[in-house]
C-alpha cells in the first residue's frame, strides 16, 4: 500500500491546516493511497473542525473522500514517533516546499497495522537485540544452529509491525576450538552482514565468552544460544513481546500472535507467570523442548538453570555483572548459569512464559548427555549421581552469596536506565538473604564433614584482627586448615574481618565460614547436629569465674579456652567449670589458680607468634632520631598503663627526645577503674568521642608535653609489626595477665628490648627466654569489677626508669640480647606449635 503522511500547520491563525489537508486528499486519491495526519500538539476540536472543511473543500473539487483510510494520530511520540524516527531516510517528499510526505512499503503497512493494535502513546523501551553464540568443538552442529537464529530473526521482522525498529545482531564468540568450528562459522556468516564472529586465544569456558559476546555487541535486549542448541521459529518474536508488551494488556499480545500465526492451545495469560514484581520487565524465561526422556520434576529445572531460553535487558545483564567469571565455574560446568539466574530472580522484574521456543539438544558428550541418568532417576536419587568437587561446590556457594550481598547494596545505588527493572529492597530481604545463607552452608558442611570425616569445631567469640582474641581465633582456625582435613570450623558469631587486615598470602577462603548463630537460630545448629556423623564440638572462651556464653542448644561436647585474673571463684563458678572435659589455660599461673578450682583435665598452653609476621626488621626512623618507647594492651587498671606514664614522665624529664608510642586501643569504663586510684593519674579519659584525642587529652592533663607521646588508633594485627619496628623498647608493668600478654610476645618476637612485671603469665615468658623483669612486685589493691588479686604485682616506676636509662646509654648489647629472644620465641611458641598442642590435648580427653 501507498501511505501520505501530514504534518498540518495547526497552529497557523489562517485556514493553513484546512487548505494542507485538502491537498493532501487530493494527492491521496490521484495515488490510491491512505492518508496520515499528525495530530500533534493540536486539540480534538481543532482537528475535527479542520477535517469537516478540509473535506468540505475536497468534494467541492469533485475528490470522493470515502474512498480514502484517513488515519489520525500523534506521530512525535509513541511507536509511530520512534517508527518515523528509525525510517527518515526512507520518506519522500511528495512535492517541494510541502509537509506532505511519502512513506514507502514495508513501513507504511507496519504503520498502519500498528494504529490499528497499540494504543495511541505505547513505544518499546529498546530498539535494538543481540543474538550472544557461544562456540567449542561443534563443527558438525553449528550451522543447523545459526541458521536456526536466522530462521527466528527472519520470522521476527516478518511478522512484527515495528520489527524494523530493532537493529538486529548475532555475536558468534568461539572459545578456542581445536577444531573447523571456526571454519565453517565463518563459512555461513560470509553473506550476512549482521553476523560477527569472535574468537579467544585460549579456552575460558561458556560463561567467560558470553561475556565476551555482550562487550562486542550492542544490543539492548540480549539473547543467548549455545552452539548445539536451537532457537525455534518464534523465539525472538516471543521473547522482544515478552519484555516490550505489558500484561496488563494481554489483548495486544493476542492480537499481535494473531498477526504473525502463532496459535496456542490456550489464552495467553494461561502461559505467563511473574517470576518478580511487575512491569516493566528485566527479563524474560521461555520454555525448552526436550526431546530425551526425562522425568517431569526435572523440566522446570532445566527451563530454570538455561541460558538459551533467557531474553534479559542489557542494562540488567550489567547490573548483576554477567556471568560469573571465575575458575571454579569452569571446573564445574554450567553452573553459572544457574548462578546468573540465581541473582535475576532475586533481584530484577521478570517474567516466565511457558510457551516453548528453543530447544536442548543431546549429543555425545554434551551438558544433557552428561546428565541425562540424572534427569531420569527421581530427585531424592540424584545426588549419588553428581560427581562435583565438594570443595567447588563449597567455592561457588561462597561466591554466590557473597555476590548477593554485593547487589544488595548495589540496589541502593542503581542508575535510571536499570532502576524500573529492579525488585525494590525490602527490609525483610536481608533477613532472607541470611537465610538462604544458612540454608546453603547447612548442606555444605554436613556433605563437607561427612565424606571427608571432619570434625566440626565451633567457634563462639568474635574471630577479627584487632583484639587478643579474635587473633587467637583467627590464627587457630588457619592452623586448623593447615593441619588438614581433620577439622571443619564454623563459627558462633559473625566474624569481622575484612580482606586487606590478611597477609596477603592468606587465602581469604580459608577464613569465610559458615555462621550458624543460637542466638537467633538454634533449628539450624539441630538439623546440623542430627545430620553430621559425628556431634558437634564448641571451643568456649572463658573469663573471670568462669564465666562464658550460655546456649539454649545442649552442646555435648565441648572445651574451654580460659583466661583468667580475678582469683575469686564463686561455687557458681565451680559448678560452671564441671561441664568442661578439659579447660586449656593461656598461661601456668591461670592453669594453678584453674587446677584450685577444677577437678577436671586443666593444661597450660600460651598463645602463639606468627613468625613470618613478626620478626626483627630494619626501622624507617620514621621518629626520626626519637627514642621510642612502645607500650600496648587494652586501657585496664590491670595492664598498668598509669605506671607507664609515671614512668615515662620520669624519664622524659632526663631524655626530652623520649617518646611514648602508645596503643591503648580500648578505653572501657568498667575495666579503667582503678587507674585513677593508684596516685599516679589523675582521672581517666573520656569514652565517648575519638579515642586518640580523648587519651592524648589525658595524657596532657596528666603532666606530659604534647609532643612527647603519639597514640595509635585502632590497628589490625597484619601492621603491628610497621608500628613496633620503630620502637627502641617496649615496657608493660602489668598488675595481673591470665594469658602470657601476646602483644609483648609479638614485640619479643620483633626483636625489641623488653621490660615485663614479674607477675601471673608474664612469669613464664621470664622464665623461657630470660625476659628482663621488674623485680619489685607489691600487693595489689582490688577495685570493681575485680575482687580476688592474690598473685598479681605492683611495679615501680623508679625501676622501669633505671632499666629504660640502660638500654638508651647501651641500646647496641640490648638490642642484641633482644634479638636472641627473637629468635627463641619465633622458634617454640609459633602458632603453628601452640595451636597443635591444643589439638592434641582435645582429641585426649574429647572422642573424636
């Protein structure tokens, strides 16, 4: 047909728009041709009026109007405006110096048939596709594919009325095939323009070249179809209507099937099931024809876990980052697809539209070949089928929560283009995204422990990198990993760690473990009990009184990491302590006063030093020529920080060049009291507020020179060694320490000349290396919330001043002595070392 289309001068205050139109019927009977106003920005009285004259004027020129298809429309916006836009090239002006143009066939039938089924202001949110063919090794089967995306281009364009809308392309990517898939690809796409082949220098695996295949293309909507696969005839049709038509139209759909001859045993809506949310959509999932047989329980999980049934927008493709790209999903093949899909239905509008349109082929050696015992044996049968690695399997898992975590706060930033695709975040969603967490880590370490014969070890305090326990519980669980299969540790309580407070040679894996918290969910710590082979064993930390967590869940076996300073012991205590098979204490002095109270299994072993961590290293001077004083631990009455500054003040009188290096890195209330007491601080530092400004605002208050010390923040334990490198000496006249103080084993194991009090765990860092001692230890007044201190010492200032006065007029022979014990520490008191007794001593008393 032959269309006129006219754009009338409606705002001319003459008869412009009248004598226009008048031509223009005319012209359209002298051609046979339909006519097409533009009615934009004109009201609908204004065109009525100007019709009637028009037409009036017409007949008075003997022109029959009732044999011409006069149509009305907006043809700025919509789909005619976006169909006029995409086809200027192609019109032709009927006459020069006239609005009157014509539009040449196919687009003047596409126009018409699309006045006469969309509403007047519907447009498609995209106007172009791309067709991503992943290759390998399938010479024999690639063309029947290629030319099977033909063959659904081809019924697209012919049988969509705004099919010219959309620039279509096919992105062939081979990976690396050895061998003619190249060949014979480059073969069939010699004569079609839109084709485009690219090829990998070396083999990435199908979801890597997808990948690829959307960074070359530039297409809005994205289809996908492997290299054995087949698309059917309506499957780009369907899947463009899918995503472009609302449902809440589904009348426009049948009409437009209607059009293009698809029939359907049923009314359309009866295909179609939201997956999330509603319109607009981010994707679309359509159904697969499998000719094998299989049992039906496992055909939604196919249409489920494919890529070649997936129609997905490019700007959500983006959102969710594509498919998953690292190693482990090329080991285990296919899954990320699933792992794609994973984060599409969690995340994005789309829709499911069970009509089939491609179709999953078998052939020898393929990914249903590969699983086709699986998908004809029932789903309670499978899993003796899967041959995956649990380990990749665990690696993946990991990975796939940790990139839902990633779009879960990404949502929060989306740009518009993606925004109306997005399911909006809800406040429950974090909570499911927990639980789905547990649920995957549930089936991971029971599969985990039970193939391998692990044993499950739990964790019950705050593994991190910045307080004396959480590097005792991280430094334990990387030795557990190293010691093998043994063990599989899972923890209590989230953990906080983050990737730049490792070594750098750790791998993060190692440390990323299951959370199974009581507190909030004791069923999933009962279905983990009941599925593990053997019962669950949970390392408490205790404290003063023995005191620990307490659990609703009956944990059988158990064992207790304890230290402890207070000596009073309440029988509450006693009766806490009779759970506890073996209690392991951090040091001799905390395993006597343990023994005193505990009639079971009581050991003795300290914590460890990472000797690739800590261990003697040239200063940067970054103090210049500064003599530091290093001196750490949390800010506790015990830990004698008042002491330290008494003491410093002394000898900063006599060395003005002195400085005070000071990481108190914790300033509780409850634990500081008693610092003020003692007669040499006056009042303590405030809580609230920066930590650093609050104790250097002490310390000034307390007679130092501001200039004279520098206060560290909180400091993970991978840069204490940067810290103490720069110091000279490090004193600690602790009052009391239930462990051997593992800041001053990290120091010793630095290579710094070191004072310690000769008191409680300290005592046996003295006694191994020789450790130089504050000799004067008097008795220890109590103050809240302490109440026993038999054991623990007083140290004199004047006695830290003299030894500080040895070490600056002879640092070179105290530097040396220094380095000795560097060595002898690194040595025997490793991690590696300790933590392998304590193994032991739990395997003795806890069956295994």
């Amino acid at each position: 047909m032959t269309l006129l289309w006219l754009r009338p001068h409606w705002a001319s205050p003459d008869q412009t728009a009248v004598l226009q139109i008048s031509a223009a019927l005319q012209q359209a009977t002298e051609e046979a041709a339909g006519l097409l106003l533009d009615t934009a920005g004109a009201e609908e009285e204004q065109v009525n009026t100007a019709l009637i004259e028009a037409a009036w004027v017409a007949s008075e020129n003997g022109i029959d109007i009732e044999e011409i298809a006069c149509h009305g429309a907006d043809c700025q916006t919509g789909l005619l405006g976006a169909l006029l836009n995409r086809h200027q090239a192609c019109l032709q002006a009927v006459k020069q110096n006239t609005d009157l143009q014509r539009i040449p066939e196919p687009v003047a039938t596409q126009l018409v048939n699309c006045l006469q089924q969309f509403p007047q202001q519907w447009q498609p949110s995209a106007q172009s596709l791309a067709v991503i063919v992943p290759t390998y090794n399938c010479a024999s089967k690639i063309e029947r594919t290629l030319q099977s995306i033909e063959d659904s281009i081809q019924f697209f364009q012919k049988n969509l009325p705004f099919s010219s809308l959309y620039k279509v392309e096919v992105i062939v990517v081979d990976d690396a095939s050895t061998d003619d898939t190249v060949a014979v690809v480059q073969d069939y796409i010699s004569d079609k323009t839109h084709f485009q082949l690219v090829c990998h220098r070396f083999n990435c695996g199908a979801g890597i070249a997808r990948n690829t295949g959307v960074n070359f293309s530039q297409g809005e909507i994205l289809f996908f179809c492997d290299g054995d696969d087949l698309f059917l005839a309506k499957h780009v049709l369907l899947g463009v209507l899918a995503l472009e038509i609302s449902l809440d139209q589904p009348q426009i759909l049948d009409r437009l099937l209607e059009y293009a001859g698809i029939s359907l045993d049923q009314e359309i809506p009866s295909y179609i099931r939201n997956i999330n949310g509603r319109p607009p959509y981010g994707f679309v999932s359509l159904g697969v024809k499998v000719d094998e047989d299989i049992l039906p329980e496992w055909h939604q999980r196919i249409v489920d876990s494919l890529p070649i049934n997936l129609v997905v927008r490019r700007s959500v493709f983006q959102f969710v980052e594509g498919f998953p790209t690292q190693s482990v999903y090329q080991r285990l093949r296919c899954t990320e697809d699933v792992a794609l899909r994973d984060c599409l239905y969690r995340f994005c509008n789309g829709i499911q539209v069970d009509v089939e349109t491609t179709q999953y082929l078998r052939y020898p050696g393929n990914s249903l070949d590969r699983q086709l015992r699986k998908f004809q044996s029932p789903l309670a049968e499978a899993t003796s089928l899967e041959t995956s690695n649990l380990d990749d399997l665990q690696i993946e898992s990991h990975l796939r929560l940790a990139k839902i975590n990633l779009l879960l706060n990404k949502t929060q930033l989306t740009e518009d283009s993606v925004k109306h695709f997005i399911v909006p975040l809800k406040i429950d969603q974090k909570t499911a995204q927990k639980d789905i967490q547990q649920a995957s880590d549930l089936e991971m370490v029971i599969n985990n422990c039970n193939q391998k014969k692990a044993r499950v070890i739990a964790f019950d305090w705050l593994i991190s990198t910045y307080t004396g326990w959480g590097v005792f519980g991280t430094n334990f669980i990387l030795q557990l990993h190293h010691q093998g299969q043994l063990w599989f540790p899972i923890c209590l309580k989230s953990p906080y760690l983050n990737l730049q407070d490792l070594h750098p040679l750790v791998d993060p894996q190692v440390l990323d473990l299951p959370v199974f918290d009581p507190e909030s969910d004791n069923c999933s710590l009962e279905q983990l009990n009941q599925g593990l082979n053997q019962n669950l064993l949970i390392l408490q930390a205790m404290m003063n009184d023995f005191q620990s967590r307490e659990y609703e869940f009956p944990f059988e076996q158990r064992a207790g990491l304890i230290f402890m300073e207070d000596t009073y012991v309440t029988p509450a205590g006693q009766e806490r302590a009779k759970r506890f098979p073996v209690i392991i204490s951090g040091s001799t002095w905390c395993n006597d006063l343990v023994a005193s109270h505990y009639q079971g299994n009581a050991y003795a072993i300290p914590q460890g030093v990472d000797p690739a961590l800590f261990q003697p290293s040239q200063s940067t001077s970054y103090f210049g020529d500064r003599f530091v004083i290093f001196s750490g631990g949390k800010l506790e009455y015990r830990k004698g920080q008042d002491i330290v500054i008494e003491a410093f003040k002394r000898f900063h009188q006599q060395h003005p060049e002195a400085l005070l290096l000071c990481n108190w890195s914790t300033a509780l209330p409850q634990y500081m009291n008693g610092l003020q007491h003692a007669g040499y601080v006056q009042g303590l530092p405030k809580t609230e507020g920066d930590l650093r400004s609050n104790l250097g605002q002490w310390l000034i208050e307390n007679g130092l020179p501001e200039d004279s010390f520098y206060c560290l923040g909180f400091t993970p334990n991978i840069q204490m060694p940067y810290v103490l490198r720069e110091a000279h000496a490090a004193i600690f006249p602790n009052r009391a320490e239930g462990g051997t103080n593992l800041v001053a084993m990290e120091v010793i194991a630095c290579g710094i000349p070191t004072l310690l009090s000769k008191n409680t765990g300290h005592l046996d860092l003295i006694n191994l290396f020789g450790i130089d001692a504050l000799e004067t230890q008097n008795p220890v007044k109590p103050h809240q919330p302490y109440v026993g201190t038999e054991g623990w010492g007083q140290s004199d200032p004047d006695e830290i001043v003299a030894w500080l006065e040895k070490v600056y007029q002879n640092y070179q022979d105290w530097k040396t002595k220094a380095l000795d014990n560097s060595a002898a520490i690194r040595q025997t008191m490793s991690w590696e070392i300790q933590i392998q007794k304590m193994t032991d001593v739990i395997i003795r008393h806890i069956t295994i």
